[in-house]
C-alpha cells in the first residue's frame, strides 16, 4: 500500500507503526515533516521546453544543440565567438 498523498497525521503514523513496528513521538514528528517537505517537490525534466524545439533537435544534449549551431553558423560563413557567458 502506498500512502496518498493527502493522508492526514493520524493515518501516517498508524501506516509508519505498521511498517516500521513502534516509534517516538518526536521521530514520527520528523517523519511526517520530512514528508511534508518532500511532497511540495517538483521534478522538472525539460520536457515542455524541448517539445517546441524542432524534430531533429528535441533529444540532443545542450552541448549537442551549441556544436549544431555553432557548425551551421560557420556554414553560413560566420565566425562565432564566445564572450561572457554565450556566442556573438
């Protein structure tokens, strides 16, 4: 059984006993804030970014998307060069 997310107090610790046999009230405090902290996380893999990107470019790297653009660039008879932070 997994527990929901919007379990309240009283569920999580009668499920943390279940699984884990009995413990402080202090450490089922600590757990249940841990667990609190971790179910505001958020997972971002870019999956909405690289969906507006073009077909072919959607599963390279960034470093595979810089060599690209960097190669069509001087394709196109420019020369690129690297100041700062990015390419000019």
């Amino acid at each position: 059984m997994i527990l929901p997310a919007d379990a309240s107090y009283t569920e999580f610790c009668d499920y943390i006993v279940g699984q884990r046999g009995p413990l402080s009230d202090d450490e089922l405090q600590s757990m249940w804030e841990f667990r609190q902290k971790t179910l505001s996380l958020t997972v971002v893999t870019g999956r909405g970014y690289r969906s507006q990107l073009p077909p072919d470019e959607q599963h390279m790297t960034l470093k595979e998307r810089e060599q690209k653009v960097l190669s069509e660039a001087r394709a196109a008879g420019k020369d690129p060069v690297y100041v700062g932070r990015r390419w000019v």
